[in-house]
C-alpha cells in the first residue's frame, strides 16, 4: 500500500499537541454517523478506525448509520448537531460531489461541515453476469452501444449511478439504471441476471467473481487492484474516461474548533499507520490518503466539477 505517512498526516499529529485539545476532549463518548448502509466500505472503516480511536481517546467511538437520499439523510444530522466533536460523518464524497448537482434542493448547505480528513480512496469493478457474453470492456461498451444495459448501484447519486452515466456520456453506452438499497442486494441484481452489469465496490464483487458467478471486466482505479491483480485498469482496457474514484471521508459541523478537529485528525493518522489497519484497508481496496484542510476540499470541488458535467450531458436524475 502507498502513501502511509504523508506530509498531512504528520501536520495532524503536529496540530494535536495543543493542551486544550488534550485535556478537554473527548470526556465522553463520539458518535461516527454514517450516510449509507451498515457493512458497506465505508461502514467497516469506520468501525475499523473508532476501535483504535477509542483506544487512544479513551473514550467510545459509536458507530451509527443514517443512510437515505444518497447520504443527506445522515449529513444533514451532523450538519444540524452541536459544533463540539461528539458527532461525526463518516460517509464517500458522492454527498458532496454528486448530490448538489443532481437534487433539486439539498437539506443542507456544503459549507455547514468541513473534513477531518480525507481518510482513503478506492476505485470499482464493472462486473457484468457471464450471460452478458462480453469477455472484455470493449466488447461491453459495444454490445451496450447497439442495446440497453440494466446497471444496478447502491442507491441513488452512488458512485455506481455516476460511473454508469459517466460510461453513457463518454462512450455512447444506454443505460438503464436500477438503485438498491446498498452495494449488497447490487452485487445479487448481478449475479441472479435481474441486472446485466454492476459498476461497483470491489470487495463486494469478490466472492461472486472467485465463484465464477460475476465475470470482471476493468476496475476503475488508477492502478490495479491487488484484490484483482489480473483485472486491466478501464485505461488499460481501452475506456480511459471511466477512471472513478471513491472518496471516504470524514466531516464535522463547519464550526467545530481547530484544537478538536486537530484530536481527530491526529487520533486518525495514528490509526491509519497501525499494520492491522492498513491490512484492512487493503482487503477493503483502498488507498490511505490522509489529507485535510484545502488539499481535501480541492479534491472535492475537482470531483464536483467533473460530475456536473456528466448530469448535465446525460439528464441523469434520481429515478
């Protein structure tokens, strides 16, 4: 894995030794709020970091989860909850990135939280059932250039939703897309045959690809997946425009003062460099990342960007 003590997560650990952090918080327990269904990715890394952060803090990190509406039902809780450091989102960047370009109102404003951290990232896998008959992503877009693709996703503006429209706008492909209720009943669309294809989480997707149930086309990373070393990055496969990327992120209410969001970002990068942590993230197909601040915020507005131009292109909408 890369990238595990970055120049960020040392100015964390720098940031976090004033006394006012040490001393005052936390003295009771945090709740980590996540925006989208419990056992998905970003519900295991936050379960994955509060265990070591409750053993650092002293103090219990408790996760909950508040999914809906692509993840504003739970942003919109910490949005509302007190400025102290004792609610915090743990969700993916889709909220941020996708969601104010396709709701037609958002239940809060962006500026109302700021990141801890932008803790990890991960690319998909296009998983496709064998019945689909393609054996490579070129043969894929092709079939799906001449007829429509039933693509399954988590939900709504999920990273699925947009890799799919994103597969639409750049390569021509019709798509008709189908939100679950998480990744999981997604990856079970896709081997069942209730859906031809699937663009998503990679651990999800593993056992079914072992099994030979879900034939695995290209992840969308940067890079290819240990999980699937023999999987061809979209690049690779000749469809460079799908690289997607997940961001897992971490956030507080806009107002939560620099000494707490300090704790937190020092209690997270010392987690993020233990070697249990970082084999988890590993089997979660994830990069430790570890920015804050505006490097965070910069990654967030380029995705942002990137993701208003695909709603736009293809009328993309929540079905």
């Amino acid at each position: 894995m890369k990238r595990l003590i970055t120049p960020t997560l040392a100015l964390a650990a720098a940031l976090a030794a004033g006394p006012l952090a040490a001393q005052e918080y936390p003295a009771k327990p945090v709740r980590f709020i996540g925006n989208f269904a419990a056992g998905g990715p970003s519900d295991i890394l936050a379960r994955t970091l509060g265990d070591k952060m409750s053993a650092a803090l002293k103090q219990p990190f408790v996760v909950e989860s508040r999914p809906g509406a692509g993840g504003n039902i739970g942003a919109e809780a910490v949005a509302r909850s007190t400025a102290d450091g004792y609610t915090v989102l743990f969700g993916i960047d889709s909220t941020f990135t996708v969601n104010p370009n396709l709701f037609k109102s958002m239940p809060f404003k962006l500026a109302e939280l700021k990141p801890v951290m932008l803790i990890a990232s991960s690319g998909l896998t296009v998983g496709v059932n064998p019945g689909v008959g393609a054996a490579t992503l070129r043969d894929f877009v092709s079939k799906g250039q001449s007829e429509t693709i039933a693509f399954s996703s988590g939900s709504n503006g999920s990273p699925g939703h947009v890799a799919a429209s994103i597969l639409q706008d750049t390569a021509g492909v019709k798509v008709n897309h189908i939100p679950y209720k998480g990744n999981t009943p997604a990856v079970m669309a896709v081997v069942s045959g209730e859906v031809q294809a699937g663009i998503l989480a990679t651990p999800g997707f593993l056992p079914q690809i072992q099994a030979g149930k879900v034939r695995a086309l290209a992840v969308t990373s940067r890079k290819r997946s240990p999980l699937l070393p023999d999987v061809p990055t979209t690049a690779e496969a000749g469809v460079p425009a799908l690289e997607v990327e997940v961001m897992y992120l971490a956030f507080v209410p806009a107002a939560t003062p620099q000494p707490i969001v300090a704790t937190l970002q020092k209690a997270m990068a010392d987690a993020l460099r233990a070697p249990d942590v970082q084999e988890r993230l590993t089997k979660l197909d994830m990069v430790i990342e570890g920015e804050t601040g505006a490097a965070a915020e910069a990654r967030l507005a380029r995705a942002r960007e990137r993701y208003a131009a695909t709603i736009k292109a293809t009328g993309m909408k929540i079905d």
